[in-house]
C-alpha cells in the first residue's frame, strides 16, 4: 500500500526531548515501511524516517529559535501540501488536529485518524456528529468512551520498537522514578510525597510546558528542594534506558483520564514495574499484579513500593514484547487500513480490536 503520514509539527519525528505524539509517529513509519509498504511521512524537516519526508516546515515548532507566536500558519500549509498530493495515496493517515475535516471531507473514506488527546470536550463530540464518515482510532477504550456514538470507531494501542529500550543486566532499584510533564494532571506532587513516605530517593525527567510553568513554581518548585529529590530535566531516548532501568518502579501518579500513558510500556520495555492511579487507560496497560500496582491513594502506593520486589522484571520485559511493539501497533493498522480500501462494513467499538 502507499500510505501518507502526516504528523504535528510541534516536535520533531521522533521528539529530540519530551513527546508523545510524534514518537508514536516515527515508531509507525518504519514499521510499516519493514513491513513493505511505501510510506510517505508530512512532517518538519528535522524527522528522522525510513519513509519518504515531505518536509513542511525546517525544523519543529517548539524547538524552533525563531519567533513562533502562532502554530496555525505551519499547520495550513502543510494541510495545504497533503490535499495537492493526496491522490499518490492509496490511504491518508492523519496524526493531527482535524482542521482537514472540511477539506478531506468528500473523501474522508480514504483517511484514518488516530486521536491521541482526550475526547470528553463538548467541541470535539459536536465536530464528530457533524462529519460523521471519517474512521478514527482511539488509543484506549478509556480515551473512545465519550466517542462511542462515532460510526467507524476502532482501538489501536501505542507500540514501541523492541530493541529501543534494554533492562540492565543489574539493576540498582535504589530510586523511584517520574516521568512526564510538571503539570497538575500529571501530579509530580503527589509523587514526591509518594517517595518521601516510602523512604526512597526520587529521581524526576520532567518537561516545563510554558503554559504549565506557572502552576510547576507556585506547587512543585519549592518541594524540590526536598533532599530526596533529584530533578534532571527533560530526557532522551539515550538516557531512558539507563533512567528507568535502573529504578525500583516507575511512580505515574495521574489525575486526569490518561488516553494512553507511554511512560508506562516504556518503563516496562526497561523490566521496570509500574504504580499508577487507577484513571483512565492504566487498567488497560498495566497487568495488577503482574507489570505493577494499580492503586487509588498515597497509602496504597507506599505499600506497592514495598511490594515491588514481589514482580518478576524479566516478567515485565515479557508483557512488553508480548502487548506493545511497534510491529504489532503496524500490523493493527494495516489490518484497519485494508477494511477500508476493501469497503467492508463499520465495525463498533466493542468489536474493534
């Protein structure tokens, strides 16, 4: 099949730092592209890809040292790129938000849309019913919940190449670990309390979003100063396997309805347990018992950081391999992308794999 992708321009493909999206983006292509088929990726110039580049834009928006005050302009043009060549495709695999709608509209059929935000805002449900023959794919039957009136609804989970992240052959487990966003869904607070109460250092890889930065001073800044926290900033795929390699467990304290959580498999591709709130996607990441702790309260997470060392980390290496590599994310969309080509009829949600 010749497939178009076309990824967010935010970050480049994958992210030098921090991301989510555009990770899962880069994992996708070359995946597909081992499986033989002929890819063409719409991204920022800077992605690293074994598909075509159709580079839209020099270099990622965030990253760019240029004054970049609205991100609307580099996402127009590139829509604009994607319609002037959208007949070389056999299918158009969109990453993005859905400003195409109307523009894709009479050809929505021969699209696909993986929704990688949250779905519970009223907009979003309005703009779905309004053009309802476009097929999406949600990452997490928790993220497709508030969507599940859509027609064509499906379920692909992330996937992770297998030889991106190894366990260290001697773990240290002297440390717990935090890794996302400084921001309140996120909840690094609560893993600081999480780690002082356990009696455990604290090692944090946390991006600063600009518009986050206000709430890290006023509420996490400060209990950074705590001596059992080690904050390092943001890291790369380099130092990831090194990072949540060696920690006792992953903390992924949530407060929000995660769509899907790639911290998670990514610690687990470490052989790193994982303790995370019982909210949104995690019960469909994480084995209770198995990959790590499902918990409701600070007190349950103390007590699974005690219990950590009842887990099986070669275990944990296993479910990895077994749920979430990136050929088997591919292969999941290949096998959506040919229902569609074929024609064959919608599938619902409960259906959908």
């Amino acid at each position: 099949m010749k497939i178009a992708q076309v990824a967010p321009l935010h970050e480049s493909v994958p992210p030098k730092l921090y991301g989510g999206t555009e990770r899962i983006v880069a994992f996708l292509c070359d995946a597909l592209v081992d499986l033989g088929h002929e890819v063409t990726l719409f991204a920022c110039g800077d992605a690293r890809t074994k598909a075509a580049l159709v580079a839209t834009r020099e270099r990622a928006l965030r990253l760019d040292p240029g004054p970049v005050h609205w991100e609307l302009p580099a996402h127009v043009l590139q829509l604009a790129e994607v319609q002037r060549r959208a007949d070389e495709f056999d299918l158009i695999h969109f990453h993005t938000d859905p400003i195409y709608f109307p523009v894709f509209a009479e050809r929505a059929r021969r699209t696909i849309t993986t929704l990688h935000g949250r779905q519970d805002f009223t907009d979003l449900q309005l703009l779905y019913q309004h053009w309802p023959n476009f097929p999406l794919v949600c990452i997490s039957r928790s993220q497709s919940s508030p969507i599940s009136f859509v027609p064509d609804l499906s379920i692909v989970h992330h996937g992770l190449p297998l030889d991106l992240y190894h366990p260290p052959a001697e773990p240290r487990r002297d440390y717990l670990a935090f890794v996302g966003r400084m921001s309140p869904e996120k909840r690094p607070d609560r893993a600081i309390e999480i780690a002082e109460r356990a009696g455990m250092a604290l090692h944090m890889a946390a991006k600063i979003d600009p518009t986050e930065e206000v709430y890290f001073r006023r509420e996490v800044q400060p209990l950074l100063q705590a001596a059992h926290v080690n904050y390092v900033g943001e890291i790369g795929e380099a130092q990831k396997s090194a990072f949540l390699g060696h920690a006792h467990a992953l903390l992924f304290p949530i407060d929000w309805p995660e769509p899907f959580g790639l911290a998670m498999v990514e610690a687990m591709a470490c052989g790193t347990p994982v303790i995370a709130w019982n909210c949104g996607s995690v019960p469909e990441i994480i084995d209770h018992g198995e990959t790590g702790f499902i918990v409701a309260s600070i007190e349950e997470a103390v007590e699974a950081v005690q219990r950590i060392g009842e887990l099986d980390r070669a275990r944990v290496r296993r479910r990895f391999e077994e749920r979430f590599s990136a050929k088997t994310m591919a292969r999941n969309y290949v096998a959506l992308y040919e229902r569609l080509l074929a024609g064959a009829a919608r599938p619902s949600v409960a259906a959908a794999r």
